[in-house]
C-alpha cells in the first residue's frame, strides 16, 4: 500500500504566513523608527553645531566691544567671564525645573 503524504491543515501555513509577515513588518517599523531617530539626531546635532558656534562668535564680539567701551580687554573678557558665571549659577539653581522638560523632550522625540 500506497503511504499517504499527510499535508498540514491550511490553517497552519497560514499561521505560518501570518507570522512571517508580523516579523518582516516588525522589522521594517524598527528600520523605519530608528532610520527616523537617526536622521534627527544628525539634524539636531548640525543645528546644535550651527548654535554654538554662532554663540561663541557672538561672545568674542561682545568681549571685544567691551574691551573697547571699558579701556582694556582684561575688563572687558572678565566682564563677559562674570556673565557666564551667573549664567551658570542660575541654571546650576534651577536644575531640577530644567531637567525635567529636557527629559520629557527626548522621550517624546526617541517614541515618536
């Protein structure tokens, strides 16, 4: 006698199928997720540069317009040097109040 192939149920290769699918679109929503993620980082790191710098720039401007205004370029760097010390004290005060939306920034930004 003839042995009989036994062929699964249709049922089970469309469970198969169904879970073949779900980890091919698992996969594509974390290439979609994180290719998204990357690419706002980068932008929000050359915008960052981009501040930086312009700050820096405009800090060198502000130095040298006071050393002019106040006679010497130790007078006016230290004066700028004093206003990022206070700068630095204010937010060192309220590091707690700043914090918190910075955190809640990010975690909004990574799940979106």
């Amino acid at each position: 006698m003839e042995e009989q192939k036994q062929t699964p149920p249709p049922i089970i290769d469309q469970l198969k199928e169904y879970a073949e699918t779900q980890i091919k679109l698992a996969k594509y929503d974390a290439i979609d997720k994180g290719s998204k993620f990357l690419a706002s980082f980068i932008t929000d790191m050359v915008v960052a540069v981009a501040f930086v710098l312009t700050f820096l720039f405009l800090s060198l401007a502000l130095a040298f317009l006071l050393s002019t205004w106040l006679g010497s370029y130790w007078a006016g760097f230290g004066t700028m040097s004093g206003l990022y010390l206070l700068v630095a004290i204010i937010i060192m005060l309220a590091k707690d109040k700043i914090q918190k939306p910075l955190i809640d920034m990010f975690i909004k930004k990574f799940f979106q």
